[in-house]
C-alpha cells in the first residue's frame, strides 16, 4: 500500500492557492489598485475611504482589504483560523508592513496590550 499525503485544506486555503497558482497577476494589480486608493494618515496607515473595515469581492469571494492584501504582497496561502493583525490597530489600515498573520488569541493580546499602554507609531 502507498503512503498517501493527507492535508486538510479549508476554503480559504484552496481559493488562496488558486489564485497563486492561476490568478497571481491579476490579483496583484488588483492589491496595487487598492493600495493606489488609500490615503496616508498622520500614523503612516493607509487608509481607505470607508467608515469600517474595507472589503473586495474577488473571484467569487468576499474577503477584507487587508487579508487579500497581505496574501497576494506575501504570496501566502493562510486558512480561515488564521486572522491578520493590524499592528497599527487602525481596521481600516492596509500597509502591508502594518499586517502580521497570527491566531484570534494573538489578536486579543494586542487588544489587550492596546488598552494597557497604547500603539508606539516609532516602532511600526
């Protein structure tokens, strides 16, 4: 009997690897149009001009700005577990130097840390 690969894959990760795999180009003019949209704030955020957390709709699938984003610059498959910070803590922030994978606990610390002693913008 051969050994056979198993990998769980969810959604997002199949969808992510089609478009690394078929439809990177047009995925990274559509992140640079995106990022052509923002506006540079006075905390180095770029910023687009929405009142909550800007979203896409891409090959069939509505995802958030900064998630696309950071996949398609980073070339990064990530599944639906894995959420993207803001370091910046601005949700309406799509600098990708701003953007880091990690998990939902992750994100709560930096709420957390938020709260507790604020953002340093020197260390962004």
């Amino acid at each position: 009997m051969k050994d056979v690969d198993f990998s769980y894959q969810d959604s997002c990760e199949i969808w992510l690897q089609d478009i690394m795999e078929n439809h990177y180009e047009e995925a990274l003019l559509r992140a640079t149009s995106l990022l052509a949209q923002t506006v540079e704030d006075e905390n180095g955020c770029w910023v687009r001009p929405t009142k909550r957390r800007p979203k896409l709709r891409f090959r069939g699938r509505q995802v958030a700005a900064a998630r696309f984003i950071y996949c398609v610059r980073q070339r990064a498959v990530i599944g639906e577990a894995t959420v993207i910070r803001h370091r910046c803590h601005n949700e309406r922030c799509c600098n990708p130097s701003h953007l880091v994978p990690g998990t939902a606990a992750d994100n709560k610390r930096d709420d957390w840390d938020y709260w507790a002693n604020g953002v340093d913008y020197r260390l962004l």
